[in-house]
C-alpha cells in the first residue's frame, strides 16, 4: 500500500480547472484519481489516470474501483468536470440540452452516489462541486440558461447532500467560480470577459485551486457555496 496521505478523485482532470487542483492535491502529498475523456496516462505512480465520459454510470464506478484497489480509500471527490454553452434560450438545441445535462448533472450524480458509500463505511469524507456564479444571478449580456439549470441544480444540490451526511462525518461543499483564464477561452476576448467582472479581471486556475483546498482544510463547513468571482456575487 502506498505511504499517501490521503486520496482525491477529480474530474475534468485533464486541462484547466482539473488540472489545477489534481497539481494542488498532489502538491500536499495526496494520492489521484483523474479522469477525462481525453486523460492520457500517468507516469506518477501516485497519479492514477482514467479515461472515460463522466456522464456514463460505468466511469463513476471505475474511479472507485480503482481508488480503492490502488489505494484502498476515498477522502475527496472533487466534481470539476462540466462545459458552458452561453446562448438565447430558444437558439439551444436539443443536442446542447443533452450534453449539458450528462456532463454536468449526470456525472455529478452517478460519481457522488458511487463515492458515498465508501466514506460511510471511512467515517469520513469530503465531496466539492465546481458550480459557477452565473447560476446565481441573470444577466442580460450573457444568456446562460442551462448553466443556470445545471450548475444552479449542483448548488443546491450541495446544501442537500451537505444536511443529509452532517452528522455523518462526511462535509459537502462547493466553489463557485467567476470567468477564469483557462484554454477554454480565447485570449482575444479576454478583455471583454475580464470587464464582466466588477473586479475588472479574470480569474486565474490557482484562485480555484486555492478555494477547493481551503475547504478542503476547513472541517466546520459544509452546505457551503465559495464565490470566487472577482465580486459578481455582491453586484454590478
């Protein structure tokens, strides 16, 4: 059995958000399971890699399996893995509804409902979504409404799952970013999304990374919903 501290399941793993944090767990000296449908493999012997679409109910049972034959414990799930796409309501096709809800809400589900199981019978655990802002308020300059939908469904879901197992030794939480500079934006629109923000920037992955691990340190929160969106939350 490894000498790891502890061990993190991640999705979304690949790029990004995902990356971020599987870098900053690993940094503490924590054992990973990454997936993606893109992730290649690992030459980190601590840093397992799993290919596969979230949304699929097998792929959530393959990240446990694999946590626990590898490592033999879950601590955290860390739910990173989802897609945005901003545009008029009546202009969303069904093929965007579709994909929307399997990757933000079906593998938010069928990963949480293999994970639970197996911090019960630990006695202990911590799962974190990564939701957004925009799923807290409308605005007219970017219509968003399947965020709103999915990610706004997580957030609540969270304070859900968070009363359920409170005394249950297991914490739910959440963060929920603004826009931040990854690859899935193109640096020519920086400056646009930079001055959606009342902060008049975007955020940086490290800000994300930082928030999960502050919760993750954080025994006595659950149920809660970290806005990490250069002020969006407070107003505009």
């Amino acid at each position: 059995m490894s000498d790891i501290k502890k061990v993190a399941i991640v999705t979304g793993a690949s790029q990004g958000l995902g990356d971020g944090i599987v870098k900053g767990f690993r940094a503490r000296g924590y054992g990973i399971i990454a997936t993606s449908r893109s992730i290649q493999p690992s030459s980190d012997p601590n840093l397992v890699t799993v290919a596969g679409d979230i949304g699929d109910p097998e792929t959530g049972k393959r990240l446990v399996a694999t946590a626990l034959e590898r490592f033999g414990r879950v601590d955290t799930l860390v739910n990173n893995a989802g897609i945005f796409i901003g545009k008029p309501f009546t202009e969303y096709t069904e093929e965007d509804y579709r994909l929307k809800l399997r990757t933000n809400l079906d593998g938010f589900f069928f990963t949480t409902q293999q994970v639970i199981p197996v911090m019960l019978e630990q006695g202990s655990g911590h799962v974190v979504q990564i939701t957004a802002s925009t799923a807290e308020f409308a605005s007219s300059r970017s219509p968003a409404f399947i965020a709103m939908l999915t990610k706004g469904g997580m957030n609540s879901a969270t304070k859900s799952l968070a009363i359920e197992y409170a005394r249950r030794g297991i914490r739910v939480n959440a963060v929920a970013p603004g826009v931040i500079r990854t690859p899935m934006h193109s640096p020519q629109n920086f400056e646009a999304l930079a001055a959606f923000h009342p902060m008049n920037k975007m955020g940086e992955v490290e800000d994300i990374v930082r928030a999960v691990l502050y919760l993750e340190d954080a025994a006595f929160t659950t149920g809660e919903i970290l806005h990490v969106d250069g002020g969006l939350i407070a107003g505009r």
